[in-house]
C-alpha cells in the first residue's frame, strides 16, 4: 500500500482552515507560526486523522514534530501506521 497522505491531509487544512482556498501552502510551512490553525485545531485535525486513518493519537504524540505541517502530518502517519500493533487495531476497526 502506498503512503502517500499528503493530498488528503492537504484538502482537509485548505476544506476547514482556508475556507476552501488553495494558498499554495508549503508541505513543510509551519500550521501555529502562519496561522494556519489554532489550538482548537489541532483537535480537530487530530479527529480528522483517527476517523480517517482508523488510529488513535496519544497524548504524547501531539506536539508539533508530528501535527505542525503536512509533511510532519504524513511522517507521523508512515510511522504510526508502520506499527503493526497499531496496523492491526486500524484494520480491526
């Protein structure tokens, strides 16, 4: 299976936080420093991400080095979805 999530988390960012507007944002442009999303959405792309990709974000994995750009986002998913614990509970659910 290929692992590329970066058109699906693109079109999730431009859909909910720039009201549908394609800015040409960089795959490595920073969410927080260009306003992109708040606190508040964080959450709501966390919830994205667990309904979409069937896993579930722990606590300690919501920092920036995973969540604060698409490719941050796409990197944090090949590594989660490269567990196999992780793997089976996303193919059980």
């Amino acid at each position: 299976m290929e692992r590329n999530f970066e058109k699906s988390i693109r079109k999730f960012i431009i859909d909910n936080f720039l009201f549908g507007e394609d800015t040409s944002l960089a795959a490595d442009a920073s969410f927080l420093e260009n306003g992109v999303i708040d606190s508040t959405g964080v959450l709501e792309l966390i919830t994205f991400i667990e309904q979409t990709f069937g896993i579930q974000v722990a606590d300690h994995e919501i920092v920036p080095e995973n969540l604060d750009s698409i490719r941050n986002v796409c990197l944090f998913l090949d590594r989660k979805l490269s567990d196999p614990s992780v793997a089976r509970w996303a193919a059980a659910n």
